[in-house]
C-alpha cells in the first residue's frame, strides 16, 4: 500500500492528520506539484485526475479523493471513530465536513487559485488549463469569510465542529484555516468560538503531520 503525498498541499494533508489520529504509518511517495509531476504518464495511469491524494492498495487499484480515503482507512481501523459513533453522529459529521469542504475549503480554492501568479492557466486543479478570473477570487474570499461567521456560529455551542466529538470535520476545518493564510485571511477578530477551537485542535500532535 502506497500514499501519494505532496507536504505543501493542503488536500494530502488532511489525510496525513487523518492517520496520525489513527496511529497508522504507511508507505509514502511525495509527488512534487511545482514541478508538475503530477502530470506524468506515470501519476496519471495512478489517477487521470492528475491530483493528490492517491492511495494505491496492494492489488495496484487506487483510491483518489480525501474522504473516500478516509473513510477506507476508518472502516480497517475503527479506533478512535473520527467519523463519528452511532448513526446520527455519523451523519452529523459526514453533513458538517462537506459544509466544509463545499463552503470553505470550495471557496478557498477560488480565491488561491484564481489570484496565485504561479497558477496562471491552473485556475482548476485536473489535467485541464483553465483561465484565471479574478471576480472568482474576491467571491471566493467572500464566501469564506461568510463560512467563518457560519462556523463560528456553530462552535458557540459544540466543542468541534460536529459535535461533542473530534471528527473528520475538525481535521478540514483546521486545514481550512490554515490554508486561508495563503491568502492572508486569518481567523475574524470576533470569531471567539473559532479561535477557542483552533488553539485546541491545532494543539493536537496529529496537526502536524
């Protein structure tokens, strides 16, 4: 079993959080994204998508995409649960992690990649070069800080983001935050409950895997 890994992208790196949680240690092939190896007729025959992460299984098949391989690693190795313990928990993480994924981390990606001067024609990540668009960029900071005060809201009466317990959605939303930096976006002054959040998760000795 291999983990194609870059350590500067966020999207590998919350599975790396993911399995320190988990105490797992595997196999692990960086693929340096600045050079474009990700574009190679190697990386591509592991994933036409040309994005990380990657997890080959030991057969040679390979699993791309955070969550699912997330939640592969979540059905081998149940302890601790990180996707949440009974039905309604669960459901509650798997909701809340793709509000971050589809209001945060979404629109933090518009913002980065349709601003960053090294992305030019990368304005999507994938095989494809698509245009930079600058009004994509400042909705993209707009629809973040919306989802910081969205957020902030929610942490004002849960201890993480989905509850009572640490989950996957804790491990987006600190990878979140940690990325708006790359746009100089830090937590809002009056996000109370995010910054009581972050100093407790960012604290975790999984955050910096």
């Amino acid at each position: 079993m291999k983990f194609y890994d870059c350590k500067t992208a966020p999207s590998p790196r919350r599975v790396r959080i993911f399995l320190a949680e988990k105490g797992i240690d595997i196999e692990t092939v960086q693929i340096d994204l600045g050079k474009g190896e990700q574009f190679s007729d190697e990386f591509r025959a592991l994933n036409p998508d040309c994005t990380v992460p990657v997890l080959e299984l030991d057969d040679g098949s390979c699993i791309s995409e955070v969550t699912a391989i997330c939640q592969y690693f979540e059905d081998l190795h149940s302890e601790p649960p990180l996707f949440g313990r009974s039905p309604e928990e669960r459901a509650r993480v798997n909701m809340w992690n793709a509000k971050v994924e589809q209001l945060g981390l979404w629109a933090m990606m518009d913002a980065f990649r349709n601003s960053a001067k090294g992305l030019v024609n990368r304005a999507l990540p994938g095989p494809e070069a698509y245009v930079q668009i600058p009004e994509l960029a400042e909705r993209g900071r707009k629809r973040l800080l919306q989802f910081f005060e969205r957020l902030n809201h929610q942490l004002a009466d849960n201890a993480f983001v989905a509850g009572d317990n640490y989950s996957i959605a804790d491990i987006s939303a600190m990878v979140l935050v940690d990325f708006a930096g790359w746009i100089k976006i830090t937590i809002p002054d009056d996000a109370e409950h995010i910054a009581r959040w972050y100093a407790a998760v960012s604290n975790r000795p999984s955050a910096a895997a």
